[in-house]
C-alpha cells in the first residue's frame, strides 16, 4: 500500500486546487503564508498551484499586507475582470439570463420570452439567449449554468421532466454543448438557488445548511461539505413532496397532501379564490391588508415550519435558508416557523437552530444558476 497512482496524484492535486481557490474566495486578500498554515501543504506545493492559478487569469496578485519591519507581503485575490459566467433560469416560460464575474456580480442581464413547445425549441431558446448574453462580455465566457424546475438528472445534464413545459427527458448539456462549444452544467431550481446562497449569499463561509424554497411550488436542498447533496436517485431534500396531511390534496406529483399541494402559494391561491377574484400577485398584495388571504398565508407557514422541523430532526443542520415569496410576502410566516421550532425541537440546542430569510429578488434563479460554474471552479473534487 501507499502507492502514489497517476490518478490519485491527480486527485490530490485538483483538491489542493480547489482549496486554495476556496480560501482565497473567502479569505481574500490572503498571503501563501496564511494558505500554507491553513491547508498544512508545503511551500512548493502552494507556489506551483498559485502560480497555475495566476497563468489562468484567476488569481492576481498585490503588495498590501501589513509587515511586522520588513518587507510587506505579497497578497492574493481573486481576478475577475476578464472571466465571465452565463447563469439561465429556465424556470419560467420567459427565460432569464445574467453575465456575472467569477464572484457572482451581476454585470448584465436579458430575457428571451419567445414561445417554446418542444424540446428542439426550449433549447433553441436557450441558445439564442446565451448567444445575447455572451455579446455582452468583453473577455471569456467559462461556461454556462442552465436552473430548470422539476425532475433534473444533474450529472448527465438531463431534465428528465418540467412539468409546467410539459415536456420531459431533454438531453440538455450534451446539445448545448455541442452547439454551443462550451462547458454546460444544468440542475434543478431549488438546487442551484442553494448554491447561489452558498458562494454569493446567506451561507458564505458555512458548509452545511438546509435550504427551504416556498412559493408556487415548494422545494428543498441539503448542502453538506460544501456540496450540493444529490442522493442515490437524486431527489434527495425534496421537502415540498413530504406528505404532511393524510387526505390533502391531489399534489403536481401526482400523490396526496405533499407539502406543495398544501402550502404552495398555488394552493393558497386556490383557497383564496373561493373568496376573492384574485391573481397570483394580487393574492400577494393582499396578505398585508387582508385578514382572510392572512390567514391562508398562516396556515401555510404552520405546515411548512412542521416540515422544517421535520428536516431539523432528519438532518440536524447547522443554518436553516427561508427562501421564495411566501417569505417575503408574508414575514409573519417566518416567525411562526422560528417560534415553532424555539418550542418545540428535540433539545435545547436544536431549538437555537439558525433560521434566517433570504432576502428574495428576481435575480436569484439565473445568479444561482451561474453558481453552478462558480461551484465547478472552486468545489469541484473528482
Ligand atoms: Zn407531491
């Protein structure tokens, strides 16, 4: 034993990597000092990987350090001026793009809203969006992170179904990337909101949290080690189809009283207009002023903070994300949810669980879809 195969020398040299990517990502500006005592790797080894990084454009580096007399150390950080990511939210029918640098900002956006009824069509439609969207950019485009609701078999880049498309199995990396001649990374929602939290949001520098979406649909994600949690048949975290009323509802899945057919704004809605003539954003006006539409929007908190807390005995997370319009809407949801889980979670400590809102805005589906080249840059370990 202790041999040292090419593949495992290549392993271990792809984790150093994306380490020392990571900790100059959240430690920046950093000296290879700091790295060194952070990571226990040798000099030479942190050199070599420095100097590959700054070859590659992705590191710079700046004389800013503070000195104890002698020579002022040499910092690192992140270079962002010539490397861009494509993010699409295909999770709508009108498609939203964002161009961002490799720290997430957003430097420009575009939408592309023309009809798409097949397959052929929904991917043309992506392809005339990234190819307005790299337009925009005035260096290299490092790939492309497409978000797609529903069933996404995120390895081989496949949507196995979406449903408000209606339509299913869309081999969509493997043709965008033959169009396309670029990296092409496609997951879930739910999934790549989540990891827009953890390089650009509410869960930088944690590695571990859980992540509740709730709106018209309700869904959920679990990072663990800093990775997205995918599972063996890859809906691991899926909240929203956690059965939580015996003779609910019939949910979009097919199956009975899931916490989507329960607490989905679509659920709520339906309730709501069998008093009111309302529209989705109206409902969403109305919770302020109307005690009625309140009350459904509280109800539907009370189920969704029985299914955190659910997830808080199943998972024990360290940080719990609110994330989506029922929360934004309606912030009385989030404390009923925080209150619940204060009285009623399994120990004292679990009770002091960390749950906090993520302030929501329209943004989040396509900078969270452009996580998904940030997350191969800087987690990636294979
Ligand atoms: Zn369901």
């Amino acid at each position: 034993m202790g041999k040292t195969t090419p593949r495992n020398s290549k392993w271990m040299r792809t984790y150093n990597r994306s380490l020392i990517l990571r900790l100059i990502r959240l430690h920046q500006p950093v000296s290879r000092v700091e790295l060194a005592k952070a990571t226990n790797l040798t000099k030479p080894t942190i050199s070599n990987i420095v100097n590959e990084l700054k070859e590659e454009g992705l590191v710079n580096e700046r004389e800013l350090g503070v000195s104890s007399g002698g020579r002022r150390p040499i910092m690192l950080e992140l270079a962002a001026s010539d490397r861009f990511v494509i993010g699409i939210d295909a999770t709508q029918r009108k498609l939203h793009g964002v161009v961002t640098n490799i720290h997430g900002e957003l430097l420009d956006e575009a939408w592309h809203d023309e009809r798409f009824d097949t397959n052929e069509e929904f991917i043309d439609a992506i392809v005339t969006l990234y190819i307005q969207l790299a337009g925009k950019t005035s260096g290299d485009v490092i790939g492309l992170g497409v978000s797609v609701h529903g069933m996404v078999e995120a390895g081989a880049g496949v949507v196995l179904f979406a449903p408000r498309f209606h339509l299913h199995d869309i081999p969509l990396k493997r043709e965008l990337e033959a169009r396309l001649k670029q990296h092409v990374f496609v997951e879930n929602d739910v999934r790549t909101l989540a990891l827009g939290e953890l390089y650009f949001g509410e869960a930088i520098g944690i590695d571990e949290f859980f992540y509740v979406y709730a709106g018209y649909g309700i869904g959920g994600a679990y990072v663990h080690g800093g990775e997205l949690i995918d599972g063996e048949h890859h809906i691991a975290g899926e909240i929203g189809h956690m059965r939580i009323m015996l003779e609910g509802p019939i949910c979009s899945c097919g199956n009975r009283g899931c916490l989507e057919a329960v607490a989905g704004e679509r659920a709520i809605l339906n309730e709501a207009r069998e008093l009111y003539d309302l529209t989705l954003d109206g409902m969403r006006d109305a919770v302020g002023t109307n005690p009625d539409v309140q009350k459904l929007y509280e109800r539907a908190g009370e189920y969704v903070g029985i299914a955190t807390l659910n997830m808080i005995h199943l998972l024990n997370p360290s940080r719990i994300l609110l994330g989506g319009p029922l929360f934004n809407y309606a912030p009385q949801v989030v404390t009923n949810i925080q209150e619940r889980v204060a009285q009623t979670a399994l120990t004292m400590d679990a009770r002091q669980t960390d749950i906090r809102v993520v302030p929501w805005n329209a943004n989040h589906g396509a900078l969270g879809a452009a996580a998904l080249i940030t997350n191969q840059l800087f987690g990636e370990i294979q």
